[in-house]
C-alpha cells in the first residue's frame, strides 16, 4: 500500500436513511483523488444556491487535475497533462438511475498537430461494475480550422441498428485575440423505427469579455428544447471575479421568454407523444408537482484555499449537496 500512498478514499457520514450506503452522493466505483498531492496548489468548491455542489482540484497553472461533482447524479473528470498540453481526459459518471457500484467512462486522448491545436481526440468508452471496468466501444474526432483559427468538427452519418445519425455539426468561433465568442451545434438523430421521433439538439451559445479579457456574460440566442422542453442551459450567465482574476461568482438566470427559444412541431406526433409534449410543456411554463418552471435566478459561488494534505484530503462530501 506504501507505493500507492497518493490514493485517498472518500470518508463520508451522511444522514441520509439509505441503508448505510455512504457513498451515495459520490458512487463507490468512481476514483477516489489519485493525483499525488505534490501536484496540486489549489482546491476550489462550487456553491450551488448556498449548497455545495462541486470539489476541485487545481495546479499551480490553475488548470484542472480532478472535479467532482456530488449528487444523486455524480461524476468526475480526471485530466492528465503532458507539458502544458492536456494528453488524456476520463469521465466518470453515475446517474441517478444507476445501481450502486454502476459507472459510464468515456476516456479521450488527444492528438495535437504543429500549431499545438487538437488535432483528433481517440475516445473510448468503458463501464464499470462493482469494480470492474469492461470495454464498450472506441471512436475518433478529427478537428479541422478556419483561416480564422475557428475549430470545425463534422461527423459522417453512422449506421447501426436501430439508429442512424444524419447530422452532427460543431463549430467554436474565436475572435481575433483567440477567444470563444460562439459554440455552435446541430446534432438530429434518426430514429428509423419511429421518424417522427427524431432527436434535434440545436443551439448557438455566445460570449463576451471585459478589457482584462475576462468573461463577462455567456448567453444563448438560440436554444430548441425539444420534446421534453429542457433548455440547453441558463439564458444569461453574469461572471464576477476576485483577486487573482479568478472567477468568484455567476447569476444564472433562466426565462420563459421564446424570443431566443424554438418549439417542437407536434403536428408530426401521434396523439401519446403530442399530449406527453403537451404536459412538459406545461410544466416549463407554469411549474408541475415534478418539474420546475424555467423561470428563476441561481447564483453560483466559487470559493479558493491553498491546497493541504491534511486538511482536504480524505475527500470530504457535505451532507448539504446542491442540486
């Protein structure tokens, strides 16, 4: 056990009437901190609503070495580094519905070509059951530029049963001092057993910065929500920031306003899908016994300590997790 001293594991105690499952907002099959403490400077915490929701680990470049993200819904992303590139990124991730000891892992490795720009990202994905990890499947992103250094990523159609994607377009714009100023994505997904169920993710995501650079607001002007009404996320995103140009806090303010929101076409659907359609639609407008209305502020908070082995490390998860 000596050679793996850097391994930590999570002590937790939480009063949460679950059978004596301590792991319950973080999975037992997730990784606990595997970074040696020598390479981590910072540790960062989200603040959800008052709640903690989220544990970072950060080096002395202030990038991100582990992130953890409590709840019901868990995961973690682990990014190693070679140089000043990051080489390799693993996900971890335990859904609500999940069994206990039951993680998706989706691994990508990253090619870069001379201009230091990624080139393709090699992914593979795996799951892991009660400790053991089995192989899925493995597929590659190949990454093409603008004259204007904008990243385009296209996949071509992909076949297999029951499924077929007929579109899958991305584009990161920047602007001239290499910034993202626009994500861009259209994604519909065939489904031949019923077209009238096709999926669509369709969204233009912009951003805007101060004089020092910093980010300032992130908004969507465009955003199509679907079937089940789920915005692609909050319709502004103020940022604040502390010493050290750190981001401390953001205002995440949902609306109900259709000025940058597109609605499915019901008229396609059979009368189940048209009245299901009908109810979540409802509820993103009015707030139903199980949903929420898409009409409220959240504020986020970021709070920053030195790193110590002593006082973060074993991982510590709150009783009062965010959701």
């Amino acid at each position: 056990m000596a050679q793996h001293t850097w391994w930590v594991f999570l002590a937790v105690s939480l009063a949460i009437g679950c059978s004596g499952n301590i792991d319950y907002f973080l999975d037992s099959s997730i990784p606990r901190v595997v970074t040696p403490p020598g390479q981590i400077a910072t540790v960062r915490t989200k603040w959800y609503n008052g709640k903690l929701q989220q544990t970072t680990f950060l080096d002395k470049q202030d990038r991100v070495l582990e992130d953890f993200l409590f709840g019901r819904t868990n995961e973690k992303i682990w990014n190693q580094y070679a140089g000043d590139k990051k080489s390799i990124s693993t996900h971890y991730y335990h859904s609500d519905s999940s069994a206990p000891g039951f993680v998706s892992v989706s691994r990508n490795e990253y090619v870069y070509d001379q201009q230091g720009r990624v080139a393709r990202i090699l992914k593979k994905e795996s799951e892991i059951k009660s400790g053991i990890e089995s192989a899925i499947s493995s597929s590659e992103s190949t990454f093409k530029y603008t004259e204007t250094n904008d990243t385009l990523v296209s996949r071509l159609p992909v076949s297999e049963p029951n499924r077929s994607t007929v579109i899958d377009s991305i584009r990161w714009e920047r602007n001239k001092q290499g910034q993202l100023v626009r994500h861009y994505r259209l994604y519909v997904m065939k489904m031949p057993q019923n077209p009238r169920l096709d999926t669509i993710r369709y969204f233009s995501h912009r951003f805007a910065y101060d004089k020092l650079g910093r980010r300032i607001l992130a908004w969507y002007d465009l955003m199509y929500l679907g079937r089940f009404y789920i915005a692609d996320g909050p319709d502004t995103i103020r940022y604040g920031y502390g010493r050290g140009n750190r981001t401390v806090r953001e205002i995440h303010r949902y609306t109900t306003d259709m000025r940058n929101k597109r609605e499915i076409d019901t008229a396609l659907l059979d009368g189940y899908w048209r009245e299901s359609t009908r109810s979540y639609r409802q509820s993103f407008f009015e707030g139903m016994p199980y949903g929420r209305k898409n009409q409220r502020t959240d504020v986020v908070e970021y709070r920053y300590e030195p790193f110590e082995a002593g006082t973060h490390l074993p991982l510590h998860v709150s009783q009062d997790i965010g959701y």
